[in-house]
C-alpha cells in the first residue's frame, strides 16, 4: 500500500491506496473553508496551523495500515510554501520511522489522476485543469508525459469566482456561491465581454472579464438580491464562454479523441454541461473527476503515486522539499 498526504493549500488529507489493483482503503479530508471564510480567502499561516494540528489526527486513524506500507507520497509542488512542509514533514518522519521510500507527488498530476481513482489509467487524454489557482489544457500521455498547450495569463478560472463573490460580499469559497446565485439569475442581463474573444492565442486570460464585473457592480445602486443573481449568471456565462472558445480551439488544433476536465472548478455543473454538449457535438468523449475528487485530496495524490511507484520514481529525503511554484513540460 501507499500512504498519501496532501497540504497544498487549505485542505488536510491523507489516504491509504492498494498498489496492485489502486483500491483506495482509507481517506480523510478536512477542510478549512469556514476558518478562512472570515478572511475571504486563504490565509496561508493560519492554513499551515491547521494542517499540523489535523494531519496527525487522521493519521492516527489510519494507523491500522502502517505496517503494510511499501511507500509515502506527498504533494511538495505546487502550492503555499508553508502548507506544503507540513505535509512533507509528516512525510519525512514517516520516511525515518517505517524505512519506506518517499515520492514527491505534483499536485497538478494528482489531478488528471483524479480520474482514475480505484481504475486503470486510460491515456492519452486532452485534460482540462480548472482550480483555484490553475487553469490550463495539458496533452497527457504518462504520469511523466504532460505538456501544457495552453495557461492562463493572469487568474485562473476559480479565482475569479472567488475575486466576484468577494466583490459582491459573499464569502469564501465563491465558486459554489456564485454557481447557486446563477441558477436563478438572467445570464444575458450584463453583457460581459468573452476574454481573447478575437485573439489567435491559445491562451486564458480572466482579469479584464473581472474588471468588468467590478465596473458593473458600482454603477448599480442599492444592490438587490435579483442584481447579484444576474451578475453571478452573466459572469458565469462569459467564464465558461471563454473556456470553451479556447478549448474548441485546441481541439481543432490538437484533434483529440478523448478529453477530460479536472479540478475544484470541474465540480460547477454548469460547466460541466456546456462542454458535454460541445465535446457530444465534435464526437469527443468527456469524462470528468468524481465530485467527491475534484478539489484537493489525498487519494489522487496516491492514485498518482502507484504510477511513480511502478517505476521506481522515489526522491531523496534531503532532496525532497517545497516548490511554490512549478509545473511541467
């Protein structure tokens, strides 16, 4: 078995996944959401303060696994600094304790292996990666074969979710607030404009689409419930308008047979839909994440890490340590 932790940023988790046929045995999640909401956002002392008084709890919870484990993983890129060596302390005293190697695990990885949690893996695959603080499309062949097509120049696709909701006054995380307000709202009431709408690169880009939420809301006065649902539609309109635009693009470019959308941002039905509907009109199947895998977790970190275990992908305990920022080409 591997034992799994991930601490990138505000959720603590640790699994247990059965090498040989990627059964996941045990997994725990806690998640910080309510803790940070006060603040609008992550903040990253109070998360690291937080992951070291919940790892060791759920780890005791799994404890009956131990002995059974042939390696740990753990997310050391990409992620908060301070988050990311809780995890990988508990990594390294695991590593010291049991005598069983370490494998540094991306966390980006982990999420096009969200999609194979207790399952082979079917590769290659277009992936669609939507979260907090990425959005990109990835030409994935193997767990060390991913090369980015296409990234975005400023936010991501779920921060700017949270950058309206907390414009709006609405809490911490946005993603799922903005989603419920725009079931009842009018998505053609604001013409918000479609990001690189006429521009040949391949690329996102969700600062200017913000700036224009933000110009919208202070010409309103007295905000009214209705105004803030019709804002949340528009807005989530022109959102996902821009990923398909630009995914339709890399589609006519790269001509993928199977495509796939991953991250805490897959979860919004909305999108989900609209690029059911695309991928059912170009004759690309689609799959996406379970709902319960879509934001960070522990399991795909370990359904990740079967793959770097079968071949023999360890690193160093001196060697492993946090990276911030990185990704792959």
């Amino acid at each position: 078995m591997i034992l799994s932790i991930e601490s990138s940023c505000d959720d603590s988790s640790i699994a247990v996944t059965r090498i040989a046929d990627y059964k996941l045995l045990f997994h725990k999640k806690i998640s910080q959401e309510l803790e940070h909401s006060e603040y609008g956002g992550v903040v990253p002392e109070l998360a690291s303060r937080l992951h070291a008084e919940a790892l060791p709890k759920i780890l005791e919870e799994a404890k009956e696994f131990l002995p059974h484990i042939k390696a740990i993983a753990v997310t050391n890129e990409p992620g908060l600094s301070v988050t990311l060596m809780e995890g990988i302390m508990m990594a390294k005293a695991l590593h010291i304790a049991l005598q069983k190697p370490l494998i540094g695990v991306n966390h980006l990885v982990g999420h096009v292996y969200s999609l194979f949690i207790e399952k082979e893996a079917v590769l290659p695959k277009m992936v669609l990666l939507v979260s907090g603080g990425h959005t990109m499309i990835l030409d994935v062949r193997g767990y060390k074969d991913l090369k980015v097509l296409a990234t975005t120049l400023d936010d991501s696709f779920g921060e700017s979710f949270d950058k309206v909701a907390k414009m709006m006054g609405l809490g911490y995380p946005g993603g799922p607030i903005i989603e419920r307000l725009a079931q009842k709202g009018d998505p053609n009431r604001f013409d918000f404009p479609i990001p690189l709408r006429h521009s040949s690169k391949l690329a996102f880009s969700f600062s200017g689409l913000k700036n224009a939420v933000r110009l919208a809301l202070e010409e309103l006065d007295n905000l009214s419930e209705e105004d803030m649902a019709d804002i949340a539609a528009s807005f989530q309109k022109a959102a996902i308008t821009h990923l398909l635009q630009k995914t339709s693009k890399a589609c006519e470019l790269y001509k993928p047979k199977d495509f796939a959308i991953v991250g805490g941002a897959s979860a919004n039905m909305a999108l989900r839909k609209a690029f059911e509907k695309e991928c059912a009109k170009r004759r690309i199947s689609i799959s996406f994440a379970p709902l319960e895998f879509c934001s960070d977790n522990a399991a795909m970190i370990g359904r990740a890490a079967v793959e770097a275990y079968k071949m023999r992908d360890f690193i160093d305990m001196e060697e492993l340590r946090a990276v911030p920022r990185s990704c792959f080409v």
